[in-house]
C-alpha cells in the first residue's frame, strides 16, 4: 500500500465533522487504533498471530466469567461498564450497525487486562450459538478511552469497527490470504482498518455529519514503524491510507459489502 499523499490527506480534513453522533444517540469525533499502544509492548499483548487476534485456546481464558452477547438489534442486554448514563445502549446499537453493515454476528464481551496491557482483541472463540467469533474489549481500554477528552464514544465505535474487521477475516476466510508469505501481521491489520474505514463510509452515507475523515487521522497517529517486528500494523500514512480507501469504498464507489471484501484485499496487496 503507497504513502498517504497530500491530496488524499486534504481529502480525508475534508471529510471531518465535529458534530455527529455514535449510533444515531451521542456525540462523536474521534477514533483509535485497534492497539494503541502498538510501538511499545511485547509481541505477546498481541496473542500467537503477533496482532489484535487470539486463538481459541489464547481467549478462552479470558472470556470465563464474562458475558458475552450477540448485538444484532441493539435492543438486547447490555453490559453496563462505562458508568455513562446512555453510552452502553448507544454502544449496544452501534455493534448491531456493524452487524448488519458486515454481515457478522460476533459475540461482545469485556475482559479485564494483564497489568501493563491496554487491549481489544477478535478470537474465533465462540460462547453464544449462531457466533461468528467474538471481540473482546479490555475494561481498561475502555476506561482509558473514556476519560479522552474528545469524543470518547467514538473512540470506542473505531476500536470496535476494527475488531469486527477481524471477524469478517475469520468468516470468510481471509487470514491464510493476508498473511501468506508475509514476517508481520500489517496486511491482515491494514485490512481490518480498511473495514472500520468502509463501515465509517456507510454511516457518513446514513448521517452526512458523521466523522468519518476522524477515523483516518487518528488511525494515522497511532501507526508504527516498527517494520521489522511481527506485530507491526502498519505506518502512520497506511494506516490512514487504508482507512481512506475503506471510506472511498462504501461512501463514494458504493460497494456492496461482498464486492469491498475483494476491494480490500486488492488494496492490501494480498
């Protein structure tokens, strides 16, 4: 994937709005990296694929003693964990968007970190019938993300809208594909950013004052040049870049989700 260039770097300011709102309920401007903290902690943050992904037998663990829930209406059950009056169910509806825009059903659950961990993870683990894997959201993170001072809802949303990339990579058997031949997981991460930017071009197309550019931006801010390491995710400029393309996907291209699964790819290279 080239560099993000100037004119789509301007492109991408272009598109940002400081007035939108997460799941049709609250206020959003902002978004993450799947693993913020990508350039400074050990590959094994990262589980055995060295990205935000763990094998069954590396989530299970983690997920005993957790509720885990399937999101597909946005009106079930909801794991009150950020102490915000109305953000738990405007989260809950937004997992059930990026059910219907992505054609998964995961099951959602939060864990509770390692000390010196700060981390979302997608697994094909399995606790509800009918899941396609699940995401597992540190309480950490979480609350970590809570207290930014901008726009902490959609940080989450972006943290989310990643991980059920991952999801779509497991259902459809994209993983082999995006890490053939390949000494680091920066495919399979670009291609999961490249997701969270395609269901940001859905929802820009539902809410023209959604922030969609904001994904890009921060995505790029949180990149890594850590080439050499397994856990590398990807510049700054690809991170972006494959958010950007992601968007241009949905929003302008209006793909259909099927044919943005090969776009993605192609984008990615693999």
């Amino acid at each position: 994937m080239q560099a993000l260039s100037k004119p789509l770097l301007k492109y991408c300011a272009s598109q940002i709005s400081r007035r939108a709102f997460l799941g049709g309920a609250i206020s959003a401007s902002g978004c993450i990296a799947c693993d913020r903290l990508a350039r400074s902690q050990s590959l094994s943050n990262y589980g055995a694929s060295g990205g935000c992904w763990l094998e069954p037998d590396e989530a299970t663990p983690l997920m005993e003693g957790q509720e885990i829930i399937a999101y597909a209406s946005g009106n079930e059950e909801i794991v009150p964990k950020s102490g915000i009056a109305g953000f738990d169910r405007a989260l809950a509806n937004s997992l059930a968007r990026l059910t219907h825009a992505f054609d998964v059903l995961p099951g959602f659950g939060y864990y509770d970190e390692k000390p010196g961990e700060n981390n979302a993870y997608a697994t094909p683990a399995v606790r509800l019938e009918r899941a396609d894997g699940t995401v597992l959201f540190g309480t950490r993170m979480l609350q970590d993300l809570l207290q930014r001072h901008e726009s902490p809802d959609a940080a989450v949303l972006a943290v989310c809208a990643h991980e059920y990339g991952h999801i779509v990579q497991y259902k459809y058997n994209l993983r082999d594909r995006l890490l053939a031949n390949q000494n680091t997981v920066r495919k399979l991460e670009l291609n999961a950013d490249y997701f969270a930017g395609y269901f940001a071009g859905v929802r820009k197309l539902e809410n023209s004052n959604f922030p969609a550019a904001v994904f890009a931006n921060t995505q790029h801010s949180f990149g890594d040049f850590n080439t050499g390491s397994k856990g590398h995710h990807g510049t700054p400029n690809e991170r972006a870049a494959a958010v950007v393309l992601g968007f241009v996907a949905a929003h302008d291209k209006r793909l259909t989700f099927q044919q943005a699964i090969e776009d993605g790819l192609a984008q990615v290279g693999a």
